[in-house]
C-alpha cells in the first residue's frame, strides 16, 4: 500500500507537511507561501512556561496553527482528529492511507528511531506524513530529511502518543476536500495582516516586538539576577530554541524573507523585494546575536559579547522588525 506522494526537503516541520499535503491534492504551493499565508511568524518570550525548567521562546505560532490557517484561507476543508485509544488511532491511519489519502501526523521526535542520535531529543511537535505501509512499517514523508523514512508500527505508535509537554495524543490530519479555484493574492494579504497585528498589536508585552524588548531587558539583567552560571544557562536555552528547535528566530525570518518575495510576484508589486531584503537583513541580526550568545556559552566571550551588548542588538532586532512590520500593513490595507 502506497501512495503516489511527492517528497519534498524542508526547513521547518509543519511548513514542509502542509506545503506536501496541498500540493498533493493540486494546488501547488511553496514552504515559504505556506509559512507566509499561515501567519506563522511570531515571537513570544514567556518565562512561566518552561522547557527543561528553563524560560520559553518561541519565533512562530503554536503548532498546528499554520496548517489550520492555510487551508482556511484556501478553502481547503480538513479532518482532524485525536485519539485517546492508541489501537483506534493506528486502525485509523491504516483506513485513512488505504483510501490513498495522506496523513500527517504530530508526533514525538524523540520515538522516531530514524532520527540520528545526536538530533533526538524529547519535542512532541515534529509533523510528518505517512504515505503507505509496508509489511510492519509505514513510509513516511519527514520534511526535514532529504529521502522518504520507513518507521515501524510500534516506534510511530510510541511517538504518536509520546508523554510530557504538548503531548501529541494520536493527533492526525488530512485534506477532504480542495477548491476548483483559489484567491492566492486574497490569501497573501490576510496572512500579512495577521501576523503585524499580532507583532505590533498584541496586548500582552511579553509578545510581538515588545516581548523582543522585554527579551532584551532580561537578557542584560541576568548576569546580575541569576549569577554566571544560571545566566549562561538560560542563554543556552536560547539560543536553542532560537537555532535548533524548530528552525529557529534566524531561519524563520529568512523563510518570510522568502515568502515576501513570491508575495512580489503574487500581488505585482515590487515594494515586497525590499521588504524582502529588510527581513532578510533582520535574519542576519538574529544569527549574530545567537554567534554572541554562543560563544559566552563555550567560555569564549570577548568584550563585544558583553550582555549589554547582546542585548542592544536585541534591542536593534526589535526597531527593524517594529519599522518593517508597520509599512508592511500600510501596503496591504
């Protein structure tokens, strides 16, 4: 059993599993205008949730909320399900790729055996799609690999119902129905619009280009608040959800960079170039942030990696996005 399913390598999980499922089903669409369209660009730094003990920073929206916008905006209807009975939940992909329908899936990274050694770690928000099964393992589309996986039915089993934080809990997704007809530019706009609201409007100061100077206040009072070691450790923290877990602040930025650029196209309107080339420049910024942090990290700090001074280029950060993300809803009204 398997369907004919294109695999295509990605830089973000959800990004690549939404792009491949709309594709499939005759809408062909790029991980950027996935990502762009989705509204997936955010930033929150919340420090009363915690990941390994340690303060949450996000770069993109929950999970799950690309892939229900997307297909929202393209009026594509969807079927989502979850399960509490991990038996039903397998029967129920089965019947699901048996009717040559892909799935995706939300998963558990760290149960997924075809992850090398050194990539696994406990995050329960991996998508990914099935596309058939063979003998006892499934064929599976992981955007983040260059090939197609095999996965056996006990190992995704476990990664469909891994415990802890954001617990999957057998989530599974699929297209049912695709439009004739898509407004694409109409879609464009409205995934811009939502995501300057949410950047310059949010009401809480913990998000948007506020949480970027609230990050930046924190930052430069650690040392101070938490000590050497502590300090370090919560900038390890960091960078790490900022260049590793889920692509990371840098990587989005360069992913909308991407999709502002086909926006150009879409919306024949050449402005969209430089707010491009901006974003792309304010990705730039992110990555010399997180070289500064590192090396105060490995002990290899200079003056110039002082927290005053990471904290300034956050403070940088937050001026280009807040300037950017205010012309840019000035062009889409």
């Amino acid at each position: 059993m398997k369907i004919d399913y294109k695999h295509r390598q990605s830089a973000h999980c959800e990004n690549g599993a939404t792009a491949g499922l709309i594709t499939h089903h005759g809408i062909e669409i790029s991980e950027a205008m996935t990502f762009g369209i989705g509204a997936g660009l955010f930033f929150g730094y919340i420090p009363f949730i915690r990941l390994n003990h340690l303060p949450l920073t996000t770069f993109r929206v929950a999970t799950g909320s690309i892939f229900k916008r997307v297909t929202k905006e393209l009026g594509i209807t969807i079927k989502t399900r979850k399960f509490s009975n991990q038996q039903q939940a397998m029967d129920v992909l089965d019947e699901t790729i048996a009717r040559g329908i892909p799935v995706g899936l939300q998963t558990g990274a760290w149960w997924l055996p075809y992850f090398p050694d050194a990539y696994r770690f406990h995050f329960n928000m991996h998508n990914l799609v099935v596309f058939g099964k063979k003998d006892n393992s499934y064929l599976i589309s992981d955007s983040v690999f260059p090939e197609p996986v095999v996965c056996a039915v006990d190992d995704l089993r476990k990664a469909r119902f891994a415990k802890g934080a954001l617990a999957p809990k057998g989530k599974m997704y699929y297209l049912s129905e695709v439009p004739d007809r898509i407004d694409m530019p109409k879609a464009i706009i409205n995934g811009i619009k939502t995501v300057t609201k949410a950047m310059l409007k949010y009401p809480l100061p913990i998000i948007g280009v506020s949480g970027i100077r609230f990050l930046a206040r924190r930052v430069e009072s650690w040392p101070i608040k938490l000590g050497h070691e502590k300090a370090l450790l919560y900038l390890g923290q960091l960078i790490r959800m900022q260049e590793e877990i889920g692509t990371g602040g840098a990587g989005f930025r360069f992913i909308y960079a991407a999709f502002l650029q086909e926006a150009a196209v879409h919306l024949a309107n050449d402005r969209f170039i430089e707010f491009s080339e901006r974003m792309t420049l304010i990705g730039d910024r992110w990555r010399e942030f997180a070289v500064r942090a590192a090396r105060n990290c490995k002990g290899r700090a200079g003056n110039e990696d002082s927290y005053p001074a990471m904290a300034n280029i956050l403070m940088e950060i937050a001026d280009l996005e807040e300037g950017l993300y205010r012309e840019l809803a000035e062009a889409v009204a």
